[in-house]
C-alpha cells in the first residue's frame, strides 16, 4: 500500500501502486481518459483521489470488455495479451493507495 502523498502522486508512484506502466498512464493522458489534476513547473503530473478513483472506472470498463464511452468502440471480440492489472481484484489496489 502507499501512503498518499498530500501533494498527490507522481506518475512513477501511481504506475508502481497500480502495476501500470508510466507509459500507459500518459497514453490514458492523452486520451484525455485519466488526466492529472495537476502539474507541477517542472511539467510533472501529480494525481489525486479523484485522478485514482477515474483510473479505477476505466480498468474495471476495460476488465469488463466496455468501450468508456467513445463512439465506435464497444466490447472487444479478441485481445492478443492478457494484463494481470485489469483483473477486477487488481481494481481494489487503487483504493487501497488512498485508503490506510
């Protein structure tokens, strides 16, 4: 478990609590999926509560085979990988980052 930050959590932090990598966390960026609430001078991003409660809504549509709204996308037919960290368990982690 890792204790939150009252800054939030850097991306490296939020990556090693969740078993996602830092480069799926700024693709989901990108997407505009789960945006940080903030970044710092240096160009940092620093999640919040409610950053981790959003990436817990996408892992669970995305365990669940759901599109997260997007039109054209709807349940995936085949995937080539299977990832440990999409798994409906791997969803309580996130809320054990901010919870003691």
């Amino acid at each position: 478990m890792v204790v939150m930050d009252p800054e939030g959590l850097s991306v490296g932090e939020l990556a090693a609590a969740t078993g996602l990598t830092v480069r799926t966390l700024h693709h989901y960026d990108s997407l505009g999926l789960v945006c940080p609430s903030e970044r710092i001078a240096a160009g940092h991003r620093r999640y919040r509560p409610a950053d981790v409660e959003q990436l817990c809504r996408v892992q669970a549509l995305r365990a669940l085979d759901l599109s997260s709204g997007q039109p054209g996308r709807g349940p995936r037919s085949h995937r080539r990988r299977r990832d440990p960290a999409l798994d409906l368990a791997g969803g309580g982690l996130l809320v054990s980052v901010f919870t003691r």
